[in-house]
C-alpha cells in the first residue's frame, strides 16, 4: 500500500506540476500575447498619431503651396493685366504717330505739287513776257547785228583779212544758228 501511496502522491504531484507548467507557459503565452498586442497596439496609436501628423504636416504645406500658388497666380495676372495695358497705350501712341507722319507726308506731297505747279506757271509767264517783250523790241535782230560785230572786230583785229572774211562767214552761221537755237529755246518754254 505504501507504494500505492506513493505512486499515486508522484502522480498527483506530477499533475501538479505538469498543471502549474502548462499554467506558467499559457501566463507566459497570454503575457507574451498582452506584450505583442499592447505593442501592436503601441505601434498602430504611433502610426495613426504619426499619419495625423504627417496628415497635418501635409495640409499644412499642402495649404501654404495653395497660397503661393494664388499669391503667384495673383501677380502673374497682375503682371499680365500692366504687360497688356502698356502695349495697348504704345500699340495707339504707335498708331496716333503713324497717322501724323503719313498727315505730314501728304501734306508736303501736296505742298510739292502746288510748288511744282507755281513755279511752272511762273516759268511759263516769264517766257512768255520775255518773248513778247523781244518781239516788241526788235531785239532778236539787234542781238545778231551786235554778235556780228563784234565777232568781225575780233577777226579784223587779228590782220588775216581772207581768213578772217571765212572765218566771218563761219561765225555769222554759227551766231545765226545759236541765235535762232536760243529763241526757239524760249519759244517752247
């Protein structure tokens, strides 16, 4: 009996033991499960308060680029409505002198055409007084008789009296000739 005994006290203690083990290793399980969930849990509040963070961070900055984007936006249309303005003014000042100096172009074309035509009529008055005063004053004949004599005195002078009677004929030809090319001359005129 006592080996009934003690045999049965070894398998109660062994049951024990064996109980207090497979307890030790499910506290052990169920305190490594505690410590791999708390730091899931730990590492999930990190990540959420670190994406909250970031988030924040990230509209903020997104919030800041959108500011400057319109601040930009604002000044380059800014920038745009002055470029445009300015070369609005200088396209019509451009065009305002444009059209002055075409004004003064025609202008003195026209001044040109009304000088052009005042100084031919002129000319053509001038002639025409200067050939009725000659046709009344016989001074188409009188500037020959002068030209002869004085081309004859010339020769005359020289002492070659045959030469100088050719030479006579040949002048009176050429001042008749000269003569009669001047008056036709303003005649035209």
């Amino acid at each position: 009996a006592a080996c009934t005994l003690q045999r049965t006290w070894r398998a109660y203690r062994a049951r024990q033991e064996a109980l207090s083990l497979r307890r030790s290793a499910q506290a052990r399980l169920m305190n490594r499960d505690r410590h791999e969930t708390a730091a899931h849990l730990q590492a999930w509040a990190r990540l959420h308060l670190q994406g909250r963070r970031d988030r924040m961070v990230f509209q903020q900055r997104r919030q800041v680029a959108r500011m400057a984007r319109v601040e930009l936006f604002r000044e380059d249309t800014t920038v745009a409505l002055q470029r445009w303005w300015r070369g609005l003014q200088l396209r019509a000042r451009a065009v305002a002198v444009r059209q002055q100096h075409l004004r003064r172009r025609e202008e003195a074309r026209e001044m040109a055409v009304l000088s052009f035509a005042s100084v031919m009529i002129q000319r053509v008055v001038r002639g025409f007084r200067a050939r009725q005063r000659l046709r009344a004053t016989g001074a188409v004949a009188a500037l020959q008789r002068w030209w002869k004599v004085q081309h004859c005195q010339i020769l005359l002078c020289r002492g070659n009296v045959q030469r100088s009677l050719r030479v006579v004929a040949e002048e009176r030809h050429h001042a008749a000739v000269t003569v009669q090319r001047l008056v036709r001359g303003w005649g035209v005129r």
